[in-house]
C-alpha cells in the first residue's frame, strides 16, 4: 500500500485481501479555496478526471496491477 498517512480500517481491511490501495485527493475534497473554485458548477466531472489521470500514471508507474480490476469509490482505488 502507498499512502502518506494513517490509513483507515476499511483500507487495511482491503490490504490484507491482497488489494493495492490507492488514496487521491482530488480537486474539492480537502484543498483550499483555489481548487474548490475549479469544481464549482462541474461537480463530479472534475475530480473523476483527477482520479483518472492519476490512474493512468499508477498503472505506469506499477505495471504488477491489472488495468482491468480496478476499482474507484470515495477517492479511493483498489486493484487485485
């Protein structure tokens, strides 16, 4: 698991079964305002494409995952 952190229960719980687990924090969630304002009026779509641009360089970096078993729910992503 890569973090910089503490990780949760759930992540733990997710490590232990063999999954790699991945913590973005994307445009919105916990930055200041300048990256709150880049949101406004596109919830959603902004940070979905922060969380896929950061996929594309796990994958790159970590070739060990399996681009077809991924998995993305509240900033988190997950792949055995």
């Amino acid at each position: 698991m890569v973090r910089k952190g503490t990780p949760d229960a759930f992540d733990e719980i997710l490590a232990r079964k063999g999954f790699a687990v991945f913590a973005v924090d994307n445009r919105g969630r916990r930055a200041g305002p300048q990256f709150q304002t880049a949101i406004r009026h596109e919830f959603g779509a902004v940070e979905l494409k922060d969380q896929l641009t950061v996929l594309d360089q796990l994958l790159a970096q970590y070739p060990q995952l399996d681009a077809d078993r991924i998995g993305i729910g509240d900033g988190r992503m997950a792949d055995r």
